[in-house]
C-alpha cells in the first residue's frame, strides 16, 4: 500500500511540475504576443489600407505636377476626446482640391478648462488607402498645442494631396482627435 501511495505522490508531482511548466511558458508566450501586437497591427493596417493613420512629421512640397482634370473634396471632422474641455473646430466642413494643389485651411481651439492646458491632435484619414496620399506640409497636430485658461487660436494646416490617388477616390475625409494631454506633462 505505501508503494502505491508512492507511486501516486510520484505522479502528482510529475503533473504538477508537468502543469507549471506548461503555465509558465504560457504566461511567457502571452507576454510575447501582447509585445508583437502593435508592429503585427501596423502591418496590418498597411495590407488592409485599414486605420488611416497619416504622416507624423511634414513633408515637402512638390509642385511637379497638379491634375486638373480631377478634383477631390476633402472633408474635415474634429470632435474633443472624453474629458478634454476644449472647443475644437475646422474653420469649413469640406475644400475642393485638385490632386497636388497646396491647400490651406485652419482650425479652431478653445481651452474652455479654466486653468492651463495643453492639447494634442490625432490625425486620421478614410478611407485608410487615402492616408498614403494625403500630404501634410504644416499641420498643428505635429506639436502639442498649450493655451492659458479662455485662450482660443487658429491653427494651420497644409496640405495636398498627391496626384498619385488612386482614381476611384475623389473624395476623402481628414478626422482630428483633440486629446487634453496636460496630466502627462505635469508628471
């Protein structure tokens, strides 16, 4: 009977030691894949042309060429992220742009907060295949945006859009977040 009991802690330990092993690497395996999520994301976004994720710095201006015989509109949208009091708005709804004709139009900031804020834009194009097209020049979303209690500015934003968009799109629409990134400075 001992010899069994033996036997049976035996085996008791081997499946423990078999099971945490198994949970470990688990748990190792898990780590990985949420650190490969974000570059495995991106290149999905660039295969599925989903995301409309735009350019992060400025780019130069090239007047080789502008396609008159198409014209895009270019539609603008602003909304203020959950807990940002600003007033965030483009100066008009939507622009007519001819593919590689610089264009300029402005947005429109609040800190309606009563106190210090600063402020950072998000970008976002769609369709998603659009966003390798359109071309910022200067835009406000480069640089966070830091107004005093009631201040308001108008911020720039240049663009064009390259003559190589596809032919099926002509119109598209430039999407901004405004986030209220205060609480990440001061800490």
């Amino acid at each position: 009977m001992q010899n069994n009991q033996a036997k049976s802690t035996e085996q008791v330990s081997k499946q423990v030691k078999t099971g945490t092993t198994k949970l470990v690497f688990t748990v190792i395996a898990m780590f990985g894949f949420g650190f490969a999520l974000v570059p495995l994301y991106d290149v999905f976004c660039d295969i599925t042309g989903l995301n409309g994720k735009t350019a992060t710095e400025a780019t130069t201006y090239k007047a080789d060429h502008i396609d008159k015989s198409r014209l895009i509109t270019v539609q603008f949208i602003s909304r203020t992220a959950q807990g940002a009091a600003w007033q965030f708005k483009p100066e008009m709804n939507s622009i007519q742009v001819h593919p590689g004709e610089m264009k300029f139009v402005k947005f429109y900031a609040k800190n309606e907060s009563g106190q210090h804020a600063i402020g950072q834009a998000i970008p976002s194009v769609s369709p998603g295949i659009a966003a390798n097209y359109f071309q910022k020049i200067e835009c406000f979303c480069f640089n966070q945006q830091p107004l005093k209690a009631s201040e308001d500015v108008w911020m720039p934003l240049q663009f064009y859009v390259d003559p190589e968009l596809p032919e099926d799109i002509n119109e598209l629409t430039l999407s901004y977040t405004l986030f209220d990134v205060t609480a990440s400075k001061d800490s």
